[in-house]
C-alpha cells in the first residue's frame, strides 16, 4: 500500500481525504490519503522523513505552502514563479513541487466561460490564493486588474507577475471597484469575504452587478456564497471553487498515479460532503 497525505496545520476540515480516497476507490488502487497536522516548527523534520518508498505524494495547505519550498529538491516553473507549492510528488527519492491551485483555478474559469483571451478580468485579493490565479492568468492574453483591500500589496503581486506577464496588468484599491467592474467580462473573488461561517458577507456591492459580468467565486464553503446569489439575482453567469478544488485535485492525482483522474467521482465525493447538488 501507497500513502498520500494532506500537510497542512490545522487539517480537520479538509474535503481532500474525501475526495482523493474516492478516487483512489473507484480506480481500484491500492493509495490510502490523510490527514498530516504538522506543526510549523516541525514541517522541515516530516518533509525530509518522506523520502520513504511507501510514499507516493502530498498536498500541501496553509500555513505551508511558501515555507516548503526549501525543502524540496525540485519545484516547477509554476510553483517557483508563484513562490508557493500545493502538490509533492514522490520520484526515485526526490521530493517534487508543484502548484496545481493555480493551473486548476484557470482551468475550471476557461471551461465555464470559454476562451480568456481578450477578456477584461478583474480579480479581488492579493493573497495566496489571488496569487496562484493572477499568475496563471498573467500567461494569457488578457487584461488583469489586481484589486485589494490595501492597495499597496495588490501593487507588489501586479510587479511580481508583470515582467513574464503576457496580460496587461493594472492595479489599485478597492475604492476603484465600481469603475473598473463596469469594463469588465470576468469578476473574480480570491478573497475570504463570504467564506462559511461569514456567509452573510459579500466583496461587492449590490449594486455593481450586473448581467454581463461573469462571477466567479474561489470559495467552496459554502458553495453558493452571498456573491454569486446575488450576480445570479441580477442574470449573471457564476461559478462555485468547487470545480477549482477538484481540479486542482485531480492534476495531482494524475501525477501521483500516472492515471487519468475520476473527476466526476471527485466532484460528487466534494459536493455531497458539503450538501450540494450536482448542477
Ligand atoms: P488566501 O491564501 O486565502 O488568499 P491570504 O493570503 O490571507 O489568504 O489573503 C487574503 C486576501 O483577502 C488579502 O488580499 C486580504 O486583503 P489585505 O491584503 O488587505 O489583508 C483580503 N481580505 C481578507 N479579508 C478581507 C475583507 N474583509 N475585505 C476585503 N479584503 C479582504
């Protein structure tokens, strides 16, 4: 038997157990996933103990995913250009990183909404998780607009993306929603605001939805946030984090296992452990 674990610190309410263990099920294989609460102090000890041969892969989560790197032998392009890694794959004794966060966030975006190219996408947050979305969107041609909380910080993710950047990148605080959600195709929330158990809390005025804005909301928990109600109130598109998740799930699972993942059995797994029904 293979193992698989989520490092993270807390871990208690990770939906990946849930989800990679249905995998591995429905596939046959023999892989266990679970949880790995690792103390910040003690995560270079567990990493550099994997180098075991019945360890096959991890995800990693908050707080880790920065402080990990050092402790691999190799990270991707991605993942370095991000600075962070969600994914270790175990080969011949090496420790690999890798950040699929970023790949599945754009990948499930894409499939709902269609080509990016060309589309005005305006993304709120400039943290992790904003960070692994502006990233892969920045290999696009498109125009990204950084929108945060403290503006200065929404300015150094824009400089850190721009120079490898095929997208045209603006910046600014989120006094300028209003003006810059006008222009836009693609609305995306990469902030906790709305996140269980703040349900009632919205990023975005009432007011500044509308019709032909496409929203998409990072969050899974819950999976209808009081964002995407409300777009869908006024006639807009939406998309749930659920698909990222599972996405984000599966490019690894296909790394771990060289096998095309069950994505729908994954996508089930997510859903009916957070309450929801297939769309
Ligand atoms: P994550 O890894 O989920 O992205 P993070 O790195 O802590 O979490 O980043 C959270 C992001 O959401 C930040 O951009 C934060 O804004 P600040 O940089 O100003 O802190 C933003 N954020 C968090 N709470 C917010 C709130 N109540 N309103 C607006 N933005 C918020």
């Amino acid at each position: 038997m293979k193992h698989c674990y989520l490092i993270g610190y807390p871990v208690s309410h990770s939906l990946s157990p849930v989800m990679h263990n249905a995998a591995f099920k429905r596939l046959g294989l023999d892989i266990t996933y679970s949880l790995a609460p690792v103390e910040p102090g003690r995560l270079g000890a567990y990493v550099n103990d994997l180098r075991r041969d019945d360890f096959l892969g991890a995800s990693v989560t908050i707080p880790h995913k920065v402080e990990v790197i050092r402790h691999l032998d190799t990270v991707d392009a991605t993942a370095s250009a991000i600075g962070a890694v969600n994914t270790i794959v175990h080969g011949d004794g090496r420790l690999e990183g890798y950040n699929t966060d970023a790949t599945g966030a754009v990948k499930a975006l894409r499939e709902e909404y269609g080509e990016l190219e060309g589309a005005e996408i305006v993304v709120l947050g400039a943290g992790g998780a904003s960070r692994a979305v502006c990233y892969q969107l920045s290999r696009m041609d498109c125009s990204l607009t950084i929108l945060n909380r403290t503006a200065d910080k929404a300015r150094r993710l824009a400089d850190s993306i721009r120079d490898a950047s095929y997208a045209r990148i603006k910046c600014g605080g989120l006094a300028e929603l209003g003006e810059r959600i006008g222009g836009a195709d693609i609305l995306v929330n990469a902030t906790p605001v709305g996140m269980s158990p703040e349900v009632n809390a919205s990023p975005v005025p009432f007011k500044l939805l509308r019709p032909g804005l496409f929203v998409y909301d990072v969050i899974y928990n819950p999976l209808n946030t009081k964002l995407l109600i409300e777009a869908q109130t006024v006639g807009a598109r939406t998309l749930g984090g659920a698909r990222m998740l599972v996405y984000q799930g599966a490019e690894a699972f296909q790394m771990w296992t060289g096998r095309e993942a069950p994505v729908e059995t994954m996508l089930e797994a997510v859903l009916s452990s957070l309450g929801g029904r297939r769309r």
